[in-house]
C-alpha cells in the first residue's frame, strides 16, 4: 500500500475517482447504453444467423455465385434470337412526336407509302477537276451502264434482271425509265434494251391496222403509213422478233386478224430492218474508233436530247437532272460538268409480283412468287447494281491498284432507301455487324490484362489469374445479357444509340 495525498490507502494499480471520471469523459463510447432497443435485436439476430450461415455453408455460397452467370445466360438465350438491327434512317434521324413523323405514320397506315425507289449512278472525272463533256468519259460512263443493264440476281433458286424491277410504262414491252446524257448520243441505244417497233407499240391504237411512219423505210406496198395495230406489234415483241430476228420471225403464231397478217407477212418479207431513233444521233466513237471532238461532244448535250421515245411520251431529258457542277454561257451551251448521272427508277413489291405473274416466255415465263419473295428481289437487286456500278475500276484509295483499272472516270452509286432498304440501310447494317469483331477483341484484350496483373510467377497459390478472367467473364455476360434484355423489351439495337 501507498498513501495517498488525501491520506487514504489505495492498492497500486488502482486508478483514483478522479481518473475514472476523467477517462469516462475521454470515451463515452464504452458508456453502457443507457437502454436498448428491444425492436433492433430480432434483424440483429437474423443478419448474424445469415451471415453464419453463408459462411459456413458451403453449397449455400456455391448456389449464389451461379446464381448471377445462370441469369445472363437465361437472358442472352432468350434475347438474343429476337435481337434486331435498326437499319431504318427515318426511325433514327426523324423525331417521334414531329409533324413529319406523324404524317409519315399516316402514310404507311393507309397505304399510301412509296411506290417507286430510285438507284442514283454518278460519274466524275478520277482527278477531281476535268470535264466529263467528252468522248472517252461518256464511253466508259456507256461501259458502266451496260454493266448494270446487265445485272442479275439469284433469289430463292431463281433468276431476276432490271426488266423485273424497273418502272416502265409497258413491262417487258417498253424500256425501262432511265434518264441519262448518254440519250444524246447514237450511244444511247446500247444502254437501252431497243426493241424495233417499241414507238409503234407506244403510240398505237386498238383499232388501228397500218403500221407507224417511219419505222421502216421505204414503206412497205400496200401498206398504210399511219397509227400501228396494237395487237399485232405487241405480240410481234413478245415473241421475240427484234431487229435481228426480223426477216426469220415466224408469224403463224402470232396472227391476230386477217388484217394483221397482212400487215406481218408485209413487214417480215420486206427484210427491212426497223429503223431506231438513235441512228440520227452523233457517235462518241464511229467505225473507224475515232473519237468525237470535244466541241461537237458539248454541242451534242447543249442541243435537245429525247430518249428512245422520241419525246412523244417522256419529253425532253432534264439536264439538270443528269449533268452536275456544270457551266454553261449565257446561251445554254456547256461549256464545263464536273459530273454525269443516271437515275434508274424501280417499282415497289406489289407491281414486281404482278409483273412476275404475266412474264412473257421470251422474258423468262410467268413465275407466281409472294410479296415477301418479291420484296427481297427488289432488295437484291439494288444491291446488285450498286456493285455493277463501281466493278472493274479502282478506287481512289488503292495505292497500287492494277493499271488496266485506273479508269478516266470514277462511278459511285446510291439508292435511297424507300419501298425497301437501300444504301443507308445497308452501311448501318455493315457498321453495327463489323463492330462484332471489335467488341471480341476488347473482350480478349481486357482478360488478357486482368491476367497480367494478377499472375504470380513466383507462387501458382498466391497467383489470381483464374479469379481475374472469372471476372472478365462475368462482367462479358453481364453486357451481352443486357443486349439480350434490349432485345425482349423490343428495342433494336444499332451502332449509333
């Protein structure tokens, strides 16, 4: 014992009322509560049961960290075969609660949508500066549209060209709606599908029995000069007595009256060869390979250009509409166009299923497909000749390109995207698809990481690597299982939301 300085004993160790008073004030928190808070102790006890549950039970723990992968997956299986690419320009680009938006909605409700679709071929000089108004531009601009009169398509087994598709006023009869400069010139016919009696056919009248002005030369004896007969010339096409065909085409088929058989014998004895509106025309390239000057080239679109018509149905070509960046006098004469275009106007599903039902044999025959059938032959189709419009030449970007494809002029084509998809359609659907592969790689590249940084080259105990991609994997699953959750919610996904 001690005395103290109040003149008690304490043991030693033993702190004095003072102290006691003044570490309690220094550490109120180990005060005893003053009371407790009897609602409290039933979720204490509940988490403390959990908790020791969870860490003691083995398969318990086993079940919850599958529970989150079985959940992704459920969702990337479930969402991800109903998953759909939003290639539609007007559901991204057009606000929803817009006027145009709501008209358009209108439209497409009660039919009256688009009924037409339009392929755009543009032609500019590979430099970037010189004149398309002369005779070796406009020639390989003809190659190039002889490339897409060409085109066919492979849908479902069968085959299909532009006389399926194109707007004309008389299918597999009359050429198709293709305004382009090249009417200006003899060329012009190389790239039209020129039936020989197409003007008499355009211009005829059901009653009418005598064979149209012009068409052959001279006149046939006997025969009057006037309005054709309908029935007679249209069925003279459908069985394949063109120009070349003429003096052999057998017409015992094809006799519709004793009138018209005048008429046919007349014309199929004569040997005469029809004549085509293009032959008054000027050549870009004449027998001999010369080319046309270039001041009887500018001279030639200044003047009035008529397509295979004559004028008489379509009326003169819009050379605002097939000469671009061009120069003209004050007279109208070019004198300078950056560019040339062509515009092909096709038809919508429903005419291209009418029209595939009455197909004459020479065109293929008749073939019955249904709308969605006829739908995807027009999307291929404008597909396809977008491709014909740019083969064979090399693009600008190629830095060695083979020289028998660096061309005078480079072509470039779009379709819009009305009736079906087109060109827009096609490069979203190009753009969200191909960011596929750099997602893949991310994913890699991120676990290759993760492996990096948690490896233990001294200790394969102490290493993470495993836990690291385990994370990865989880964090991969969980974004594909939102797309797949996007997908069952019914949005469509695309690479610009």
């Amino acid at each position: 014992r001690k005395p103290s300085r109040g003149g008690g004993a304490r043991q030693i160790g033993q702190r004095s009322p003072r102290q006691q008073t003044r570490r309690s004030q220094r550490s109120p928190r180990r005060q005893a509560p003053r009371h407790l808070d009897v609602q409290s102790l039933p979720k204490m006890v509940l988490a403390s049961s959990y908790g020791q549950a969870l860490g003691s039970n083995l398969q318990l723990r086993s079940a919850l960290a599958l529970l989150a992968p079985i959940t992704f997956t459920i969702l990337i299986g479930a969402g991800f075969p109903q998953l759909e690419i939003q290639d539609s320009v007007a559901e991204l680009w057009i606000p929803d609660r817009s006027s145009y938006a709501a008209d358009r909605e209108y439209r497409i409700e009660n039919g009256a949508g688009e009924v037409t679709t339009n392929l755009l071929v543009l032609a500019r000089a590979r430099d970037g500066h010189s004149t398309m108004l002369d005779a070796r531009s406009l020639l390989e601009h003809d190659d190039a549209m002889t490339r897409i009169y060409a085109t066919t398509v492979n849908v479902r087994g069968n085959a299909y060209d532009l006389s399926d598709v194109c707007l004309t006023a008389r299918p597999y009869l009359l050429p198709c709606v293709v305004p382009t400069v090249l009417d200006c010139f003899y060329e012009g016919s190389s790239v039209v599908d020129w039936q020989p009696l197409v003007l008499g056919l355009a211009m005829s009248t059901p009653d009418a029995i005598t064979i149209p002005c012009g068409l052959v030369s001279p006149t046939p004896p006997n025969i009057t000069c006037g309005e054709p007969s309908t029935a007679l010339y249209e069925t003279l096409l459908l069985q394949g007595c063109t120009a070349a065909a003429l003096p052999s085409c057998n017409s015992t088929a094809m006799e519709q009256s004793a009138k018209d058989a005048i008429v046919s014998a007349a014309i199929l004895q004569s040997g005469l060869i029809p004549a085509s509106p293009y032959d008054s025309k000027p050549k870009l390239r004449d027998g001999d390979g010369a080319l046309l000057p270039y001041a009887e080239v500018r001279a030639a679109v200044s003047g009035e250009c008529f397509a295979w018509d004559g004028g008489s149905i379509y009326g003169e070509v819009n050379k605002e509409l097939v000469v671009g960046s061009a120069k003209a006098n004050a007279s109208g004469f070019y004198e300078y166009a950056g560019a040339v275009q062509a515009v092909f106007v096709l038809t919508n599903g429903a005419a291209v299923q009418q029209r595939l039902s009455a197909r004459p044999e020479t065109a293929g025959g008749a073939r019955d497909i249904s709308l969605e059938e006829a739908m995807d032959v027009l999307e291929a189709m404008k597909a396809a000749l977008e491709e014909s419009a740019v083969a064979e030449q090399a693009g600008p970007w190629e830095s060695d390109p083979d020289p028998a494809r660096v061309t005078r002029t480079l072509h470039s084509a779009f379709s819009d995207d009305a009736v079906v998809p087109g060109t827009f359609t096609q490069t979203l659907r190009d753009e969200t698809y191909s960011s596929i592969n750099i997602m893949i790689v991310n994913f890699l590249l991120v676990g290759a990481l993760a492996a990096l940084f948690f490896v233990d080259c001294a200790s394969a105990v102490r290493s993470r690597v495993l836990l690291a991609l385990s994370g990865v994997a989880l964090a991969v699953l969980a974004f594909l299982a939102s797309l797949g959750l996007v997908a069952l919610a019914g949005i469509k996904l695309n690479i610009i939301t």
